[in-house]
C-alpha cells in the first residue's frame, strides 16, 4: 500500500488515504474537490523528490529544487513518472516521432542498414580511392597553395589535451582548432564546456609536376588518420580557404561528392550533422523582423520542411526515406515496417539482420500509438501543434514502449479528447502498463474508465473549501454502494434525472458551410441550424476541430464583419439574424500576474463599486478605483498589487513570497480598514465563488455574476486565484461565465470546444443547463464534443468520420440524437446506444 497521512497541500484538509499498489488506481470527485492536488502535488512530487534525492549533489544542482510538500507521511512510495498533458514546455523541433523515440530507432536503422544515395543525380554513393583524390589535387592546376588535413575530432566538448599530446607525439607540428591554424606544441588551452573541431595538418604543399608520389603518400596518410575522410583545403584569389571533403568510403564520381560516415546524428535535425543548414532544424524559416512563433514562419524552401540536410533526405531503406516515413500516418507506418520486418524474417544479409534488431521496437511503440488512439496523426507532427490529450497519449505510448518495472504512473485525465469508442483501447493499455509490474494512478471522471479501475479513491464531498476529504475508498461495489458519494451516484445511476426534452429544429433556419476543405476535410457541405444546441461529433482527428473553430467560426466572422471571403463560402437559410460569433476555447486567459476570476468576469468592478458605497469610504472619500489591486492609491506600494514578491537566489531558483508588506493581501492598510460585512476586499479575494453568493445577497447584480461561474461547475473557485494557474477546462469555462454575464443585445452564435473537459459527470448536468439557458434565450450554441450525455441532450448532432486523419474529415451521419443511433456506420451512434442501454438497467 501507499500510505498518505495527513495531506494540507492546497485544498486537502489532512486527508488520510491508502492507495494499492501495482493496481490501476483512479482518482475521482467533482470539480475542486483536490483530486489533481493528491495525485500530482503529493504523491508524484514526493516520489519525484525522494528519487532526485539519490543523485549526488552536481547532478540535483542541473536540475529544479523540489520541496517537501506538506504531508505528516507517506510511504510505499516507488518512483513516480508523471504523463500530463502539458506540451508548451517541449522543443520547437520535437515532434511526435521523437517524442515517442521512435525517430531515434528509425535513425539507427536507416544509419546502419540503408543505401546512401548521392544527392545531385541519385546515384548510390561510391567510395573514392586514394589514387582518385591524387588526380583531384593535380587537376588543380600548378601553383595553387593547398593543405592536406585529416578530421580528428568533429564537435566534441572538451579541453582535447590527450587528442594534441598524441597528435604531437605521432610527429605533426600543425593542426586546425575550430577554423585557426595552431602548434600543437605547447597543446592549445580549449574551453572544456564548448564543442570543438580539430583537423591535423597532414601536408602544406603548392601544386606541380612531380609530386604525385608525395601527394600519394600524404593522402593515404591522411586517410588512415582521418578513419577514411580527407579535408582538402585551396587558398582562394582573394587569400581564404576553401574546404572540400573527400572520403575512401562514400562518393559520387560523377558529381565529385562525397559524403562524411553517416552515424545515427547524421538523420536527426536535432544535431548540426543532420539539420537543414538553412531552417537549421525547424523545417521553417522566420521572416526577417517577425518574432520566431509557431504557426508564422514560413516553410523551408531547401528542405521542402522536413528540417534535414541533404545528405540526410538521401539514404533510404527498402527504397523509402526517412523524411517519406515520418510523413506517413501512425497506422501506415505500422503497416509500413510491420510489411519491411516480415521481408526481412528470411533474408540473412547483414542489412536484414540489423533491421530485425530495430524494427521490432518501432513496430511495438507504433501499435502502442495505435492503441492510445493517435493512429490518425503523421510521425513528423509538431509536440506543439499537438493538444494536451493527444500530447499525453502520445506520453503514455512511450512508457508502453520503455519497459520499465516498479514505477508509479501517474496520469492527468487521459481520456481528455478522446471519443468514447477509443476509451476501452486506452483502458487497455493502461491494464498493459499495470501487468508489467508498475502502479497506475489516474484522475479521471469518465464514468467507463471508472468502472475498469481495480481500485476507486473519491474526494469531495463538494470542490475547494468543501471538498479535500477522504469520501470513499475502495472497489466500483464499494463506492457505488457509498451514499455520501456523489461519484457512486452517478456510476449506479441514481443520480439520473428526467430526460431532456429536445427542442424540434427549424430547417428554415440555419447557415450552411459550402467548400470546406481546411487540413482533412473534404470538400464538405454542412448545415448549421439556428437557435438549437448543436453537437459536432467524431473519433479523435476526424476534423471536428477543423470544421467548426477553423471554418466555421472565420467564415462567419468574415460574413458578418463584411472585411471579405472567409476559409469556405457562407450560405444562409431564412434570414440573417445572427449578429455575433463568440469563440469559447481553452486557451490561457492571459499571463498577467494581477488577472483573476473575478477581474477577468468583471465580477471585481461590481464589488469594487459595492465597497465604494459604504458609509466608511463615502467618509473618506475613497471611489471604486480605491479598490482595485491593479492601480494606485489602493494597490500595496511594496508588491504593486501581486501580493507577493521575487526574491533572486543567484545560484538557486528564485524565490516566491508573500508580500512582507501587505502579508499577500496586495492592498495598502487604508484601504484594508473599510468593511463591508465585517470583511474587507482582500478577504472577498480570499472567498470561492460559492461563499461569495451568500455574502454579496443583497447586491442582485453581483450575485448574477457570481452564480455564473457557480452555473458553470466553477463555484469551488477562489475570487483571487491567478488565472495563470487555471487549466485549460477552467479557463473555458471562465470565458463562459464572463459571456453569460453580459449584457447582450441580438442573436449569438456560441462556439465550445469540448467544454466537458475536466467536469465531473454531476457538473455536466448543470452545463448542459447553463448552455440551454443560452438557447433558449434566443441564441445558438455549438459544442465540438465526446461526452454521450452532452451528445444525448443535444438537439442536432453532426457527426463526422468514420475514422481519423485521411480515414476522416466525411459527414457520416446528421439529425437528432436518435437518427444518428439508428446510423450504422457512426461509432457515435454506437456509443450512444451502447450509453442509453448501460443507463436503463442502473435506474429501474
């Protein structure tokens, strides 16, 4: 068992809770209620922290300071790997392929068993013989000044003293050191921390007739020390040195090229070996005066995007280069190798007996990406581009793929962007995971996965201050049977309500979408009715995102603006009476340090103007601008306004600290002394959005606001808290909160990307609500999503598929909820039929 005792981080209020090991274990509880907290901040930090501790100090001094967190004990603990879905971290030149090491396997086998091709004429590279590169010296013409060097070292860190002394001893006066000539006695002094290149000087000779004996001797000498590869240096008219290199090994004789040893860095873009000189890895160049940001660079003329060098894009396997199969689709690829390895089960050459020591291990990650869902995405797709599902599965086929034993897993929702027909391919590896003898912990409110766990911790009872606590831990029978839980209510069904009745739509209004083409749509027509909660459904890369949040929502943008054409061409049924198109996505609501909930909803100017109007400020003059943390006079002068301070630890990560000033309150004393209710405005910051209902009761305007976010599963959330520390599902739902709060005039369009996420299945009912008060106020709601119960209550659905990637971008089936169950070839319609079948029996 793992043992917790006595957890205060955030929310969790001394929690007590044994958790078994080597079992698929998941964490659940409404929104809030410390579910993230105890699987990421406790139990992988701490097991994080206790493997750093048994490194030696130089190497913990590289990496992150990692603090006790605050929990009276835990143990049991293995070490903890932590598979979230965070990829803005990662490299500009990570992609999935490396990602998953699954680049770094196709490197070595295309290194060491494929054909290199020269890249003038295509050709297979020849090796040059020495008597070949003596005639190239004398066809140089007489008196041109010439150096015979021999690479030595090529990119290496290091102070190089032992490649000098040996250099020395072997006789040589001269070398190159990173472009300048130099004695080799007293050795150079080299920066040990840098990368350095190092040609020795064989021969310094001007060309004329008679020294082909000599010139024969220098380069067979230069070979053998340069392990095949010669640098032939000519000074240039204007007093520069030209380099050509030549090898024993790999050249083209018609083109005069040849090619240096090809090594695995040889094919990655990751290493100045293999990059594309030009795009130097990135497979895009950035306009001269535009900021380097993904999505505005320009695609590399010279390596056509695919970040290698030339000699790189040349080898290939099976006639098939490594930039061709990095294009490919998951699922190709598999088929791809799967077809190479059979070829090579018989063939007993060494090419075939090297690739059957690789190919079994692309293979298996290949079939683990399949199985996690992520079939439909090509091997070259950027981490970046990816989102966060998709960057965790693509995590989690990696760990399939690594074999490591005994470690603790510990995942974030992996269900997050994942159609239900998936789920039970991901269950499945995640079981895979937990055979081989690793711990499994998930936080998870899919109510399927749930009812696969071997084990099931629940916290709640409610979010934030009111949850924290131990609710039930133990077996599906046990949490089901828990009447305390809201969690078991929903997985036996007694939290059921009375089915939605469904608004009849109205084909006589509706915008149609004509000519949609965007990634892998194709060449859609599709009917968006009006005044209707319409769902956009699909397996995972179908193209729902790239119909709805990359068609529609600029299509009608640029109808409605007037500023032209959009991505596809509008067409309307009845009138135009749509007026605005609100996009309500999981992006950052901004990095400002001061922005909040309750700034970012405008919630904070109504309770600023609420503290304006008390009998203690009208005395003192003080109007609503005193009470914001954002300007002067109000804000503390010392942290302005932050509530708390930097302090910078030179050799150590800066530290973060409350305010010694305002104690973290970010207001000035004067300010702090006017009440209302006997709480000043740093103790409102302090409240969840639920509290604050109950105190502003008498402020109708104010508790609009507020109910919002209660409407929208975020009451647990803290007035205060740094919308930076969102995620992704509360900060949409931030965005809905603030739109539900406005005051708007003329018909909307509202367009939600997946707004289930990160909800606890009783919250989806309240969102389903909050979205029906949209409707039903005279605008019209689109939702691209997964969830059935969203999907059941919607009353159209578009579904696209059948499959992802190339397999997708097709409308499979349209209609109610209902016609597209009775559509056979719709795995939504399955999933739904499948959903209403598992809800009767749970209710009688």
């Amino acid at each position: 068992m793992i043992q917790v005792r006595g957890a205060r981080v955030h929310n969790l209020q001394g929690l007590d809770v044994d958790i078994p090991r080597d079992r698929l274990v998941a964490i659940t509880g409404v929104s809030g209620s410390g579910k993230s907290t105890l699987a990421l901040d406790v139990i992988f930090a701490e097991g994080q922290r206790r493997f750093l501790q048994g490194l030696t100090p130089g190497q913990r001094s590289r990496l992150d300071r990692w603090e006790r967190c605050d929990v009276d004990l835990v143990e049991g603990l293995p070490a903890a790997i932590c598979i979230d879905q965070r990829s803005g971290s990662t490299a500009a030149r990570s992609t999935l392929a490396t990602t998953t090491e699954i680049h770094s396997h196709l490197r070595l086998l295309f290194a060491r068993a494929g054909s290199v091709h020269c890249p003038g004429c295509g050709q297979p590279l020849e090796q040059r013989s020495p008597q070949a590169i003596v005639d190239v010296l004398l066809g140089l013409g007489e008196k041109r000044r010439v150096m015979l060097l021999a690479p030595v070292v090529s990119r290496r860190r290091g102070s190089q003293v032992e490649t000098f002394e040996q250099l020395a001893g072997d006789g040589f006066v001269r070398a190159r050191v990173d472009g300048q000539l130099v004695e080799l006695t007293p050795p150079p002094e080299l920066d040990p921390r840098r990368n350095h290149s190092i040609d020795v000087v064989i021969d310094r000779i001007v060309i004329r007739q008679g020294l082909g004996a000599r010139l024969q001797d220098s380069v067979e000498l230069a070979l053998r020390i340069g392990s095949g590869r010669l640098v032939i240096s000519v000074e240039t008219p204007e007093g520069g040195w030209d380099d050509s290199l030549y090898s024993s090994r790999l050249a083209c004789a018609d083109c005069e090229w040849s090619a240096p040893p090809v090594e695995p860095r040889t094919l990655s873009f990751n290493s100045p070996e293999g990059a594309c000189e030009t795009c130097r890895g990135l497979g895009q160049v950035i306009p001269e005066g535009e900021q380097a940001q993904d999505g505005d660079a320009d695609h590399c003329p010279d390596c056509d995007g695919t970040r290698l060098g030339e000699l790189a894009r040349s080898i290939t396997f099976s006639g098939e280069t490594i930039t061709g199969l990095c294009r490919l689709t998951v699922g190709d690829a598999h088929r791809r190798l799967a077809e190479w390895l059979a070829e090579c089960e018989e063939d007993e050459s060494p090419r075939a007996i090297v690739a059957r020591k690789i190919l079994p291990l692309v293979v298996g990650r290949l079939g683990y990406l399949e199985r996690v869902g992520l079939d439909y995405l090509t091997l070259d797709r950027r981490t970046r581009s990816l989102s966060g599902g998709e960057f965790q599965r693509s995590r989690l086929a990696g760990a399939l793929g690594s074999g490591l034993v005994g470690v603790a897993y510990v995942l974030d929702e992996p269900t997050i962007g994942l159609h239900a027909v998936d789920t039970g391919r991901l269950v499945s590896c995640l079981e895979d995971l937990r055979d081989q003898g690793n711990s499994v912990m998930l936080v998870e409110h899919d109510l399927g996965v749930l009812r696969q766990a071997d084990w099931i911790v629940d916290l709640g009872p409610g979010g934030g201050r009111n949850g924290g606590r131990l609710v039930v831990s133990g077996t599906l029978d046990d949490v089901q049977a828990c009447p305390e839980s809201v969690t078991g209510a929903c997985l036996s069904g007694r939290s059921a309500g009375e089915p939605r009745v469904r608004r009849s739509t109205d084909q006589d209004k509706a915008v149609i979408v004509r000519g949609a083409d965007l990634h892998n749509l194709q060449d859609l027509e599709v009917m968006f009715p009006l005044g209707v909660l319409c769902a956009v459904t699909g397996v995972s890369g179908s193209g729902k995102t790239s119909l709805v949040s990359g068609t529609l929502v600029p299509s009608l943008i640029a109808e409605l603006s007037g500023g032209g054409t959009g991505v596809a061409e509008v067409a309307w049924v009845g009138e135009k009476e749509l007026e605005r198109v609100v996009l309500v996505d999981q992006s950052s609501l901004g990095r400002s340090p001061r922005s909040t909930p309750a700034t970012y909803t405008k919630i904070w100017d109504e309770i600023r103007g609420v503290f304006a109007r008390t009998r203690s400020a009208r005395a003192k003059g003080y109007d609503a601008r005193r009470f914001s943390f954002n300007t002067d006079p109000g804000r503390c002068g010392e942290c302005g306004g932050r509530g708390h301070v930097t302090i910078e630890m030179q050799f150590l990560p800066d530290l973060v600290v409350p305010c010694p000033e305002c104690d973290g309150q970010r207001f000035n004393p004067e300010t702090l002394r006017v009440k209302y209710r006997g709480k000043s405005v740093a103790d409102v910051l302090s409240m969840s959005a639920g509290e604050a209902v109950g105190f502003f009761e008498n402020h109708p305007r104010v508790v609009s606001l507020l109910r919002t976010l209660v409407d929208v599963g975020l009451g647990y959330l803290v007035l205060g808290q740094p919308t930076a520390t969102l995620s992704g599902g509360e900060a949409q739902r931030v965005r809905l909160s603030a739109e539900l709060g406005r005051r708007r005039r003329g018909s909307t369009l509202f367009v939600l990307d997946e707004p289930t996420t990160g909800l606890h299945a009783a919250d989806v009912a309240r969102l389903i609500d909050v979205l029906d008060r949209l409707v039903d106020s005279g605008h019209s709601v689109v939702v691209i999503e997964h969830h059935p119960e969203l999907i059941s209550s919607a009353d159209w659905v578009i579904d696209l598929g059948p499959g992802g990637g190339d397999g997708g971008g097709r409308v499979v089936a349209v209609g109610t909820p209902d016609d597209v169950a009775k559509d056979a070839e719709s795995a939504t319609g399955r999933v739904l039929v499948d959903t209403w079948a598992d809800a009767i029996p749970r209710q009688l």
